[in-house]
C-alpha cells in the first residue's frame, strides 16, 4: 500500500513490457475482428497490487463525451473545502446520477454552478491538460442544450480526454490525493451510488457474472464510444480506461474488459 501511495503516473512512468504485449496483442486481435483501425482505439491499465502498467496511444485526444463529467465532479469538491462533512443528501444523490447514470440534467446544474473556467482551472490545477503533450481531460461545455463553449486548445473538442489523464484521474483517487483524503472518500463513493444502477453497456456488459465491482464513468456520442473504471473484486485492483471512435466501438469495450479481467485473474 505504502507503494502505491508513493507511485507517480507520469509522461516518464516506466511500461511493463510484458503486460505491455500483451495488451498490444489483445487490441490488435479485436480491432482485426471488428473492423477498427489502429488509431480508432486508446488503452490503459495500470494494475494497483503490482503497480504494473501499459498503455497504447495513451496522448491521443479524444472527444470524450459524458467522460469528462469526471472533471464537474472535482471541482464541486475541490472548491468547497470540508464539503465531505456537510455534503445534503439530495446533492449526493444528484452527484451519483451525475456520474453512474451520466445524468446530462445533474451535469449541466453543477456546472453552471461552478461555471466551465472554474471547472478548467482545477483540472489544469491537477495537469490533467497539458497542451504540450497532446492534451487531456477538458470540459469546456455545459451537457444538454448551451450554447457557451471553450475548446480545447489542441482538438478544439468540448469535452476531449486522453488515456493518460483518465488513469492518473483515477490513481490519484485511489490515493486519496484529490481534493485531499475525506473529498477522495466521499468522490468513491459516489462513483459506487449502490442505490443507483449500472448502465449495463461497455465495460459493465463485459463483466457480468464476473464478480467485480466498478467505480466507473463512461460515455457516448455519436462514433465516439468510451469506458474508464477502477475494477475491484478475486484479488483484482487495476484501472482500466478504453476510448474509441468506431460504430462499433462499444463491441470492442465488452470483449476488451471481458478479457482483461481474465488476464489479471491469471
């Protein structure tokens, strides 16, 4: 644990060479078997008991959909310190179908509580963007029907996420070093709402009956298909993050944390 704690994901984080190859191997059978073109499909995993990690494309910018509603998220935490202790039921309940129902509605309120700069500023505060390695976690609209928006400096995406930032976003949570301990606490839990149900598609459709559990965002637009979670459960713990741009994209998802999960089991 104490290792873990220590670990920095970073642009220098050294690969495992054979997780590597074998994720390599993995995409590279999928994509043949649906289609996908190589730059279709960005992955990571990063493994939490051995600290072990791989990563395809992992600075390739993707508009990310209902993924960066991760960054809404923070803020509302890191801008209301000590909210953990006072956080209203309702609100809690409002984050969680933020988050595990990917609520545009609950999205849009919060963020244009916190305003899009405001949001921005805590990602860029954490280096979840950074315009000199090909970008990261951006969330420059409100979701629904808005017409003020910021793109991102690189793709010009409302709403853009690499692989990278998507595993340090989720490492950083599994540390306790967002918004400080008690915030990171009370952000997992909310990811977990037990009283709110899984969107059964994507990673969750690959891992039924597998007996895990996902703290867990994805999303969807159009061609643009995605999942990201931390995966708990038979003496696993890794994060898995997965973004596509193909129709069918969401096929690849399944079969990917289906066979993922089988890997890290062995």
């Amino acid at each position: 644990m104490k290792d873990l704690l220590r670990y920095v994901l970073d642009y220098e984080s050294p690969i495992d060479d054979k997780l590597q190859r074998q994720i390599e191997e993995l995409d590279i059978v999928l994509r043949r078997g649906l289609g996908i073109a190589n730059e279709e499909t960005a992955v990571g995993l990063f493994d939490l008991k051995t600290l072990r990690l791989a990563i395809l494309r992992p600075d390739t910018i993707f508009y990310a959909a209902s993924v960066a509603k991760i960054g809404i998220l923070l803020a509302y935490f890191q801008l209301r310190p000590g909210l953990s202790k006072n956080l209203l039921p309702a609100s809690r309940r409002e984050l969680g179908l933020m988050i595990k129902a990917s609520s545009n509605e609950m999205a849009a309120k919060f963020s244009h509580e916190l305003g899009l700069a405001a949001i921005q500023q805590v990602l860029d505060s954490y280096a979840f963007y950074d315009r000199q390695r090909g970008g990261g976690i951006w969330m420059g609209k409100h979701y629904g029907e808005d017409t003020e928006r910021i793109g991102d400096p690189i793709g010009d995406h409302s709403h853009a996420a690499t692989v990278r930032q998507l595993l340090r976003f989720y490492l950083l949570l599994e540390q306790g070093k967002l918004a400080g301990p008690e915030n990171s606490t009370m952000m997992r839990e909310i990811f977990a709402s037990p009283d709110i149900p899984h969107d059964r598609i994507k990673f969750v459709k690959g891992l039924e009956g597998q007996g895990v559990e996902l703290l867990r965002k994805w999303g969807s637009w159009e061609e643009w298909l995605h999942d990201s979670a931390v995966i708990m459960g038979h003496n696993r713990h890794y994060i898995l993050v997965a973004l596509t741009h193909h129709p069918k994209g969401d096929e690849y998802l399944e079969s990917l944390a289906a066979a993922v999960n089988d890997l890290m089991g062995r």
